[in-house]
C-alpha cells in the first residue's frame, strides 16, 4: 500500500511517497522538496514530482496546506494564490485524498519525533494526559491544539497584536499606518522580523550594510555578525514570541507540552535558548507560577507536517500508528 504525503506552505512544498509493508513499517520511496514560485498550480507541482514514478499507483494522500481548509473539499493557501480542489486531484491523479491544515499535520506529527527532534527551553511538569498545544512562525503564523488523539487546528495566529510594553505600542501604531488591523502573524512570520526591523531602522542612525526586505539576511545579520539593528529586531521578535506562547498556554493549559513549530524558531534557537523567550512567556502575572509547569520545547525536525501527512495517512489506509523505519 502507497501513501503520498505533502506538506504545502507559502514558501515551499516537501513531498513524499511511502510504502506500508504487511508488518506495518513505514519503507520511503521517494522525496523532494520545491519552492512554490517556480510553479503556476500545486497540480503542476505535483505531475513533475510524479514523473519520477509512472508505475507506482498511490491508494492515498494526505495534503497538509498553510491555510483554512474550507470544506473538506476545497483550500486556499493563505499566503499563496493557490487553490487546490479535492476533485480536481483525485480525477487528475487517480487517488484518494484527504486535505488537512498544515498545523494539523504538525499535531499528528509530534506523535511520531525522537527525542533528538525536540529540544527543551523549559521541562516543566509534563502530565501524560495533558493538552499539547503547537505554535510556529514562518511563512505566517500556524496554530494547533492536541486532546488526546484529537486535534483542532486554528487560526490564532491572526488573533489581533497586544503590544507589552511602549515600543510595542509604538510598533503597533506604526504598522496600523499601512494595515487596517494588525495580528500576530504581521509580527511573528518571516514578513514580520522584516516589519520589526523596518520599525527599528527609522531611528537607526548608523549605515545598515544589509537587505532589511530579507528575513534571511537579518537574521543572519544578527546571529553570525552580531549587526545591533539585525540583533534589536530579532531579540524584540522573540520577546513577542514569547508573550505570544504564554497567551496561548493560558488559553489552553497546554500541561502536555508546548510545542514551537515552523521554519523560523530552529534557525534562531541559539536565542531562543537565551532568557529572553522564557522571561516574556512566564510573564503574566498572577499566573507565573502555573506556566513554569508547562513544558515548552522546540522542534528541530523540518519534516514533521510532512510525518504527520503519513500518520494520518496511515491511521485511515490501515489503522493505528506505524512504525518508523
């Protein structure tokens, strides 16, 4: 039995072929990644992938797109121009499919790491029952929460931007010049460290020296040159970053653990690691001492939506959880 896995976000899609054996494994056929600019549609993506394997026939896939899923039959990507059409799929390629949020993906995917795919900002009190809830910037903003074998994507990442403290305030009034409405994912995404470090470079009086439209460059900027723009802009994102994760831990009591998912968080993690994270997500007072019981880590793994397509995948052709291999 073939399963195909795909997990599609605003900048690039990872996809892959696995094979199901009758003893339950997972055996992998094929993989590769690509970057959405270079494609018209998520069809035309999908026919040069399949190219590579015109005898193998897939009896399931399981696509985890970076936006609402509208109806089960239909998604638009929120941060693409794409639409993908269950039907559209099914009678262009001849499987069966099943169209999930990414962050779902992400969810059913924790179920499935290493413990060399996590690595913990705070062990807190872990209860084996307890609410998971996943968190992660990159292209926007994803969100999930996990009750037992439940999972509830959602759309937190566009909840609307509390500023902490003055130049938060400050930040939010200067964005509120060019947006109607400012959420999260206007500051905790990749365009967001841009629009914190376009806030930052008005009152900075030195040369810049680097690209400040690049999320890339800053924070490449910040983490091996050390640039005091690049380093302010990051070090003000993770302190969002930060109040962010304990709002969402106060909404849910996440005691099964606080995951922080995306592209962004594995690339600054030698910051994250530093108090800084912490000091913003445990303030919030009175209930300080409830969030340092809740573990948080961060997940290292850039293929967990693409191992939590498998899993559900999986859970529907056969049943249960496979094993890895």
């Amino acid at each position: 039995m073939t399963i195909l896995g795909a997990d599609i976000g605003g900048t690039k899609v990872l996809l892959q072929l696995r094979h199901i054996t009758h003893q339950q494994r997972w055996e992998t056929i094929g993989k590769a990644h690509y970057y959405c600019q270079a494609f018209n549609s998520f069809y035309e993506l999908l026919a040069k992938f399949l190219q590579q394997y015109p005898t193998i026939h897939i009896d399931h896939a399981c696509l985890a797109i970076a936006g609402p899923i509208q109806t089960q039959q239909t998604a638009k990507l929120t941060n693409l121009p794409w639409q993908i059409d269950k039907q559209i799929l099914q009678q262009q390629f001849q499987f069966r499919a099943t169209l999930i949020n990414d962050f779902t993906a992400v969810a059913y995917g924790i179920s499935v790491l290493q413990q060399q795919d996590l690595v913990w900002l705070q062990t807190g009190k872990p209860q084996d029952q307890g609410v998971k809830a996943v968190l992660g910037a990159g292209t926007g903003l994803g969100q999930a929460l996990i009750f037992g074998n439940y999972v509830q994507a959602t759309e937190g990442g566009h909840t609307n931007f509390a500023p902490t403290n003055a130049k938060q305030i400050a930040l939010l009034n200067y964005l509120k010049t060019n947006h109607k409405r400012v959420s999260y994912e206007k500051l905790l995404s990749g365009q967001g460290l841009v629009n914190i470090t376009q806030f930052l470079a008005k009152s900075y009086q030195a040369s810049i020296g680097f690209d400040i439209t690049q999320a890339e460059q800053i924070s490449q900027q910040a983490l091996e040159q050390q640039h005091p723009l690049a380093l302010k802009a990051l070090k003000l994102f993770i302190q969002i970053y930060g109040a962010k994760a304990g709002d969402l831990a106060l909404n849910c009591l996440p005691t099964g653990g606080l995951y922080l998912a995306g592209g962004i968080a594995p690339k600054i993690l030698p910051l994250l690691q530093q108090p800084l994270f912490l000091e913003n997500f445990l303030d919030k007072a009175p209930m300080q001492h409830l969030l340092a019981q809740i573990p948080v880590a961060v997940i290292t793994n850039p293929e967990v939506g693409l191992l939590g397509t498998m899993v559900y995948s999986h859970s529907i052709v056969a049943g249960g959880l496979p094993e890895i291999s």
